[in-house]
C-alpha cells in the first residue's frame, strides 16, 4: 500500500519544532483536509518559490485540485515538479500572561510529492466529486461541461505519502512563576463559516433555494 | 523610494490567469494583508518547495514573522533566500449555472522578496506593534520578554515591493446561452471572525476581560 496516508514520515515531513503537536495518521490528515477549502501549493521557478492559493479537495488517499490548462502553476505540476500543498485552518489566538508564550490555535496539514495529471476518463467523476463535496446534490442540476470546457479544465492530484498534520489546541502554557501575574489569560477563539445565500441579481424569482445550501449555513 | 509597495510590478508579480482581478497599488494589497492573521511562506530546500503557515503583520511597506532561532524556515530566510509570501482571505463560493463557471470569491496577496533580520535594537518594538495589532493595550499588561526570550526569538521582514493582490468579488459570471437554465445561482458567503473569549481554566475569578477583547469579538 505504498498510497497510504501518513505511510511515510520521512526525515522531511517530520515535524521538528514543538513536535508533540505533530500527527502522522490518515484520520488526523484526512479530517484537517476535508475541514478547509483552499491550500496554498508551492512550486519552484528556477530558485524562486511560488506559493499560490487554489481551492482543493481529498478523494482517498489523493489531494486534487483543478485549473486552466493554460495556468502556469497546473502545467509546471503537471510537468512532475516537486510540491508541497499546505491547509491551515486558525481555530485561535492564546493569550499567555508572558509576551513569549502568546500563541495560536491552529490545524495544518504540510504534504510533499509531486502531482499527477487526471485522465480524461476519470476527469468528469473527479470535478463532480469536487463540485458534491462543496455542494452535495447540485452536480445534477447544473450544465455539465462541454467540450472545449472539458478541454481547457485540468485535474492534477497529489498522493498523500508524505504529509503531516500541526495541531495547537487549549488554553496558554505559562510558566509557572508567571501564573500568579494580574493579566487575562486564555483564548480568543476563531471560527469561520457559510453565511445565508446571495441569490444572483439575475436569477428569477421561481427558482427556490436548494436544500443543500440551507444545510451549508446550518453548519 | 525603492521600498513602496506595489512600485514595482515585474513580470513575476504580474497577475497572468484572469488579469482583471489583480491589483498593485499599497492601498489594495495593504488592506488584504490587515484583514488576515496567517501567511503562508515558501521557501526552497534543494528543488523542494516548503510551505509553513506563520502568523504575520505588516509596518508599513514591510511583512514582518517571527520565530524561534532554531527554526528552519526562520534560519533560511535570514540567510536570504528567495522567499514567497501568500495571504488568502475565503469569502464565499460563487455558484453559477454551468459546472465552468463556479468559482470562488477571495482576496489575496503574493509577495516575493528575501527577508532580512530585524536588528535587537528595532525587535522589542516589532513584537510589541505584533501584539498591539492583535491586542491594543496588551503590551503594557504582559510579561516582556526576559534576556533569553529575547535571544531565542528571531523576527524577520520582507519589503513588499514586488507584490500583487487578486481579488474576485460578486455574482458568477455565466455565458448568455445558459441564463435561463432552471438551477439556483448566487454566491455562498464565506466569513471568519473571532468569537467570545474563553478564560484560562487556572485563572483566578477577580482578573476582568480587557476591553480590547470585547471589542475583538464585537467586531
């Protein structure tokens, strides 16, 4: 099983500063993955990184994300380049009563590897997974892509062999001769989500709001 | 004035894919970068591109991070290696009646540039406009840091002179031909915020919520 998350914590995905908030296994990696919705893709230009955000999804054991095939981000990856795609979701800020020990709540997934191209094949089935994910039940109801739409649409996936998730989560961690300090200490938690949906201007007026868009802001 | 922001948009600042979303001017790419908490550095490591989630903030024409002086990517970057720094805000899915069009609305910045140490003299007061960014008033009240502290913390800057913004706003943008498809379009909004604070379990009852958190969360 050589595609299996967290089979491979080598030397460079092993987390090396506060390593106990480090975790290597597929259900940690999988669960910060399918919480967020863009990751930022790194990619080299000669010596120059490029960090680029773009929206992603998981299938498995596979990260995807899809562009123009005239984009140069997508046709470097394409091309076998090396990656690294990283998804950081804030959950905080922790106030300690010391300046040195503020920090932030978060949940990060770092994962290396190099991204392959989707086949034409399987490359409908891999935009409807993306499309369901977000909005489950609406693959359906939209226009399908046409050809020349098909064409200019690339799909690259990235298996997650090499990934590692960072996780901070509680209250501050303070020294103890600090604790007795007269300064408010704990989190400001921080938290994002759907709002109720913007019909578009345009849209006339007998078209009702699907269900899957009323779940999306109940969450 | 070599260090505006937005003075030189070279061709690698250009913004290539979907051209009338970018933007270069100080006041557009500054907003962006005030409206976030953490950025996403790249960095190279032989052919290997590294992307590390760091909080960050913004003086003037120049992105400030910090960390530890043990750190890696803090170690790379002050040796001067070509770095990238990737601001994403996510404010909503853009919902459009052909699969093509869906996308999403977002603001965000890419700087490129090289760090450069921030010298001890200026590094107390960089970690306190860092903290009063956050937490106006709070400097006074904490712990500063202590000698050791002070040495094991490293804070680095970037001058923000080749950095482009690219924001989509507004409702999707679908062909002629498919306005009249029977399928709900609009826009998904997608917000973050901080929600109320949560006291540290080990602090004591008589200690009360500063003003500025209440503000924070209020906001």
């Amino acid at each position: 099983m050589p595609d299996r998350t967290g089979a491979a914590p080598r030397q460079r995905t092993r987390i090396k500063r506060v390593p106990d908030r480090g975790h290597y296994d597929a259900a940690t990696i999988h669960a910060v993955l399918d919480a967020g919705y863009v990751c930022h893709v790194g990619f080299g230009d000669g010596d120059q990184p490029i960090v680029i955000p773009t929206a992603y999804w998981r299938e498995g054991e596979h990260l995807y994300i899809h562009g123009s095939t005239k984009s140069r981000m997508m046709m470097t990856l394409a091309g076998g380049a090396p990656a690294c795609v990283t998804v950081t979701l804030l959950d905080g800020l922790v106030l300690a009563r010391s300046a040195f020990h503020h920090s932030m709540n978060y949940r990060s997934v770092v994962a290396f590897g190099r991204f392959e191209a989707v086949a034409d094949e399987a490359k409908l089935a891999a935009l409807e997974a993306f499309v369901e994910r977000l909005t489950p039940g609406r693959w359906a109801e939209i226009r399908s892509p046409n050809k020349q739409e098909f064409k200019a649409t690339m799909v690259l996936r990235m298996p997650l062999t090499e990934a590692s998730a960072k996780i901070r989560r509680g209250p501050p961690k303070d020294d103890a001769e600090d604790m007795a300090l007269h300064v408010w200490a704990g989190e400001l938690p921080f938290a994002a989500g759907f709002l109720p949906p913007l019909p578009d201007p345009q849209q006339t007026a007998d078209i009702p709001l699907p269900g899957y868009l009323r779940a999306a802001t109940s969450r």
